[in-house]
C-alpha cells in the first residue's frame, strides 16, 4: 500500500504501480524526432553536395549567354550576318495614326425599324448584317423605315450605335 498527501489529509492508495507517472515520450513523438532528424541529415548531405560540385574560377567565355535573331537563349554568339540596323527616328512607340478616309469610314443598310414618337430605331449593315441601334439626333434628314441610309458607327455605352445618318 501506498500513501498520498492531499491538502493535509492521507489518502491510502491499494496499488501504487497503477499510479506512477507514465513517460513522456510517446511512440508517435519519438516517429517525429527520428523524422526530424532525417531531414537535417539530408539537407546537410544535399549542402554538402552542393558546395562539393560548385565549380568556381570558370572562364568568362563559358558563363557567357547569346540571344539569337529570333530571341532563344545560346550559347554561340550571333552571326554577324544576320545583324539587322535600325533607325531609331522611324520606330514608332504607338498605335500608328490612321489615314481616315471617306470611303472606309461611310457605311451603308437599311432601316429595319424606326419609332418617331419614342425617337430611336435600328439599322441593318448592308456588308456585316449587324443591327445598329440610333437615335433621332444621329439624323441629318428625315427618314422612314425601309430607307436605304449611309452612317458612321460610333461606339456607344451600350455596344455600337449609329451616327451621321443620311438617305442614299
């Protein structure tokens, strides 16, 4: 039998083996350690490694890297040949400026459906079949559904309307 203190009183205890602290380390404690350590280990061994196939003091020529003609990383310098010269003054940094023209610009359709009262109507392209929508300020004069119209298209906050209306 053993016995126990608590707070000033004796407490009789029949099997004191049933009692004794259990130790700390556990099956799946002691896995983990072992699992740590075998990674320090490989990463040492992978340093290791590392700063035994370090190859220091290689000649400029060998750590040297070429770009081709068409931008692929090598290790042989360019031909000379194929070297191409610029002029720095005709290299534009941009979107080129368009040269407007009235025939690209003007396009023509048909009225398929138009509303005096409400103010707006539809176009069909004549070339695309696209359906433009405008409005009665778009026009230039007076038209009515079934017209055949030239317009200009302009990009809306709705898709594409048309603008500049006018009967062929």
């Amino acid at each position: 039998m053993g016995f126990c203190m608590l707070k000033g009183s004796v407490v009789l205890l029949k099997n004191h083996s049933n009692y004794m602290a259990k130790s700390k380390e556990t099956f799946n404690k002691k896995q983990k350690e072992t699992k740590r350590l075998q990674k320090r280990q490989q990463k040492e061994s992978r340093k290791q490694e590392r700063e035994s196939s370090k190859q220091k003091g290689l000649p400029l020529s060998e750590m040297m890297a070429y770009i081709d003609e068409n931008g692929n990383i090598s290790s042989t310098p360019p031909d000379p040949r194929m070297k191409k010269v610029f002029n720095a003054e005709e290299i534009e940094i941009g979107v080129p400026k368009q040269s407007e023209s009235d025939e690209d610009n003007i396009n023509e359709g048909a009225v398929n459906y138009f509303n005096e009262s409400k103010g707006f109507g539809f176009i069909i392209d004549k070339q695309s079949g696209e359906r433009l929508f405008f409005h009665v300020n778009q026009l230039l004069e007076a038209i009515k559904e079934h017209d055949k119209v030239t317009y200009d298209i302009e990009k809306g906050p709705k898709g594409y309307n048309a603008v500049n209306i006018k009967k062929l």
